[in-house]
C-alpha cells in the first residue's frame, strides 16, 4: 500500500481559463482514496471553513497560493475525536504536483516515470527551462528562487503554515494545504500552533531552514535526471542548494527592512531591525499592529506605536535612531508610509476569528460570519469602516493555542 501522498484529495480535471493559464481542480475531503491509509479520505466541516477563510486571505496579501473554489457541507457526520458535520472544499491551483509526488516514484526507483514527471512539470509550469541547457537543474534554480521568495512573503506577514512536509511542499511553489496553519499573534520566533509538531519542528523561525530540506528532498530525486555522472549532478545540485540559504535569507531580510520603511537590508538597517525585534519578543507586542502602526510614527503620530511597549524609554531612543536611518536615505515621508501601508496588513485571519467563523458554522450551520470576515480579508491593507474587532488582537480568554491538521 503506497505510504505518500494526500489522503483526502481527489484531483477531478484541468481548466484553462481566457488567459490561457492552465489550473488543476481538487475535492478535498469527498472520501477514500489509494493513499488514505487507516482514514476515511473524508473531512470535516471544520478544515475546510479553515481553508477557504485563510487561502483567500493569502491571495489578497499577494501571497501565491492555491485558492478556494467553493465550499460545501455533505449533510454526512465524519468521525474524529467526536462526530463532526462532513465538508468538502473545492480547491484550485496551477497545479497539485508536490515535492511528494516526486518522492513517490523515487522511492519505488521508477526512473522512467519519475522523468515523465519532470518532464510533464517542465513543459507545463517551467517550460522557459526547457531553453536551457540543462532543463532540470534550470527548473529546480527556478523553484528554489520562488521558493525563497515565498518564506519571505510567509514570515513578512507573521504566517506560520505548521506542516511544512513535502507532501505539503508546491513544484508550483503555491501556499498549499492549509491544515494547522495560524497567523502569529505576539511575536516569539518560536511560536508553533500546529497540535501535533511537538517539538517546534515547523516554528516560525524554522521555516526558511525546512523549506530548504524539502528542496535537498527533490534534489535528490532529480539526481538521476540533472547528469548522468552521480558526482557531477551531486555538485551541481549542491551549489543550488548553497544559494538557496543564502537567498532565502537575503529575501526575508529584503522583506523585513521594507516592513519598517528602509530600502536596503545594509548592515545598519538589519541591525536595527533585529533590535526592535528583539523589544517585540520582550514585551510580546502583536506582530500585525506592531509593523502597521509604525507607519504613524513616520507621519509625527508615535502615541500608539509606543503603547505596545512597557519601558518607553528602550522604544523611544529606537525611534530616535530609525528617524535618522529613513532621513538619511533621503526618501519623501509620505512615499515611505504609503510603502509601509502596502505590506504591512491591518487586517490577517486571526487565529480567533477563524475559529469564531468554524464554530458558528460547525455548530449553528451559520456561515454569516465566516462571509464577511472574509470579505473584510479581501482588503487587508486598508483602513476599513468596521468594528474593531476585525483588527484587534485577541483577549486573554479568546487566545488560540493550538490548531488542527483535521484527518
């Protein structure tokens, strides 16, 4: 009995839409399938209200993404810890082929299927490789350069995916299956939802370190196919690797220092940074709000920024010296708040609301309020005539700490 892959997805077609972009069509959780192993192939309601609620939000924060379709209840209780009304989501993507996929037939040693493939994947996600002299490894330089763009964009916007396996892991480098995954709310590098990553395997800070195991993952499949000499393929593979630590760190240190209003991520610019990241951890200030309301520091509006800070006076002199850093590269004011605003969301799916939005649909089949948070999620950067809520972090008592996978 095969061991991998997504025990709850049912690829059922292609589309291609008046672009003439080509995107798969998936059921989740509509039952048993060759890789459910012990489980039903089924989901409850739960998961996929998750889903819908945080792949959407992902879309309208630019992060690439798979994206939800529709989603459904199937009138059937699933069995889990205890009975649960069933659902199915309806997921789109530009394609459901995963670093797992790969696996699979590397661990069978089908050679020939696994070039099939890779070949499949060339012509269909990277066919610009197919120029190169060296089609393979051009399409794994190319997933690793969107991949270290990807955790960038993940760790820019406080989003912890919580399983990051390769099962989990996207050739098209799209945010896909979004089981466990939570949107931080105080900064801790160490912070971990997911119920069942015990050891802080996938903590947020990790990220960029198991992104790059599970592109060594695909390396090695792609070992027989990059040269037929093992030791040269080995090295040639090995270099991409090397520049994938070094790029995806370069990535997130590019996206941070832009969070605070500085261009470049020059050694005083990332100083400071660590240094007002290292003052969040302290004072366990909200990541969202923290990034967002320095933008009214830059328009004479400290007040609030402040407020997330007990000792005042460490805040103060940091401000005193980001002041300098932003006169210095010499950029008009209102520019750089407008830039600040762009990437630093007022609004994310915050682990509370999302869990809100599930009880009153697991429970009462009211799904009102998963709707409009999600219409709210479709303008995460601006200013919305709301109540605060939508905004706020949560309350001592409305704290979630911890979320589900839900097989």
């Amino acid at each position: 009995m095969p061991q991998l892959g997504d025990g709850r997805a049912v690829l059922i077609g292609e589309i291609i839409n008046q672009e003439q972009g080509r995107f798969d069509i998936q059921l989740k959780g509509s039952g048993k399938t060759k890789f459910s192993r012990q489980g039903d192939g089924k989901s409850a309601l739960g998961p996929v209200i998750r889903e819908y609620i945080l792949s959407e939000a992902m879309h309208s924060l630019n992060v690439p993404t798979t994206r939800a379709l529709a989603a459904v209840t199937t009138g059937e209780d699933v069995f889990r810890e205890t009975r649960l009304p069933g659902g199915i989501l309806t997921r789109v993507a530009k394609s459901h082929v995963r670093v797992g996929t790969f696996e699979y037939f590397m661990a069978r040693k089908d050679l020939k299927n696994l070039k099939i493939l890779a070949d499949y994947v060339l012509e269909r996600l990277y066919p610009q490789a197919l120029e190169s002299k060296n089609p393979y490894l051009k399409m794994l330089q190319t997933i690793a350069e969107k991949q270290s763009q990807l955790i960038a964009k993940w760790m820019g916007i406080g989003f912890i995916h919580g399983v990051m396996n390769t099962d989990n892991t996207s050739i098209a480098v799209e945010t896909i299956d979004y089981g466990p995954c939570a949107f931080m709310d105080e900064y801790d590098p160490q912070t971990v939802y997911s119920s069942i990553d015990h050891h802080g395997r996938y903590a947020f800070a990790n990220q960029a370190q198991i992104a790059h195991w599970n592109l060594a993952c695909l390396s090695g499949c792609l070992i027989p196919l990059v040269d037929k000499n093992e030791e040269k393929s080995k090295a040639e593979i090995n270099k991409v690797l090397e520049i994938f630590s070094k790029n995806v760190n370069d990535e997130i240190s590019m996206k941070m220092t832009q969070k605070i209003g500085l261009e470049k991520p020059d050694e005083e610019s990332l100083e400071h940074l660590r240094a007002l990241l290292k003052l969040m951890h302290e004072n366990k200030t909200d990541y969202t709000l923290t990034f967002r309301s320095l933008s009214e520091v830059a328009q004479g509006e400290a007040k609030g920024f402040i407020s997330f800070f007990d000792k005042e006076d460490s805040i103060s002199d940091w401000i005193k010296d980001w002041e300098k850093l932003l006169s210095k590269q010499g950029k008009d004011r209102s520019e750089t708040v407008d830039s600040m605003n762009s990437i630093n969301p007022l609004y994310i799916p915050r682990n509370h609301l999302v869990e809100r939005a599930i009880q009153s649909g697991v429970i009462d089949q009211d799904f009102s309020y998963m709707l409009k948070l999600s219409k709210i999620l479709e303008q995460p950067f601006t200013p919305q005539d709301i109540e605060p809520e939508f905004h706020l972090p949560p309350k001592e008592e409305e704290k979630v700490h911890q979320t589900f996978c839900g097989t």
